[in-house]
C-alpha cells in the first residue's frame, strides 16, 4: 500500500519504508529508523524533528550527552520543558541543540562539557 502524507510523525510510526521528496524528487527512501536516525541531509532531518549539523554529523538533540568531556560549549539559551530542557550550545562558533535533564542547572553563558553519543549518529 502507498499512503501520501505530509505529517512526518504519522509516516514514521506508520511505515516500513518512508519516501521523502523534496521540490519532487525522492531524496531520501529507507526505513523510518534510517530516516530518522541516519537522514541523507539538513532537509530530510528537519522534517523529523530538531537537528543540527556538526562536524559533518546530524545530530538529534537525544545524543548530546552531558555526561562526557569530549566538547565545551557556552549556553546561548534554554527552555524548560517537563521532560527536558531544550538548550542551545554555540561550541566553536556552530550552534547546536541538545536535550539536558529538567532539574540540571543552566545558565546563560555557562560552559558545559558534553560527548556525542556515536552509536545513534551518523557522518555523512
């Protein structure tokens, strides 16, 4: 069965195999899980939720982890949210956004160490 949608979470949970066209042409035809985790480009990954590129690696804000010390980054901004607070890292002069637990500390300006967590992302 082929199903057209434009709700990207709908395609993902629903699918076996997941189409993503951009300006009508396939960019990009895998499984949801290759989709989400392993996206071909800035496109296909923005479609799936938020995204940054570094060092050549689309990194969902899930695999930045606070735990490691393999980068410093400077908080620029953070939202609090109830599973998470979204917080934006500038780490040499690229912006990044990452996942920190609700009851960490964060302010504007702070340094924090942080890995990436390489089993989940990919290099292009």
């Amino acid at each position: 069965m082929i199903l057209v949608t434009h709700d990207p979470d709908y395609a993902l949970e629903l699918a076996d195999k997941v189409a993503v066209l951009e300006a009508g042409e396939i960019v990009q035809f895998d499984t949801p899980e290759a989709i989400y985790f392993n996206p071909k480009n800035k496109y296909v990954a923005s479609l799936f939720g938020p995204c940054s590129e570094f060092e050549g690696i689309f990194l969902r804000p899930e695999y930045v982890d606070f735990k490691g010390s393999t980068y410093t980054g400077e908080v620029i901004s953070f939202i609090n949210g109830p599973k998470h607070k979204v917080v934006d890292l500038l780490v040499n002069q690229q912006e990044i956004i990452a996942y920190a637990d609700p009851e960490m500390t964060l302010e504007i300006g702070q340094s924090l160490n942080f890995a990436i967590n390489q089993k989940k992302s990919k290099k292009r």
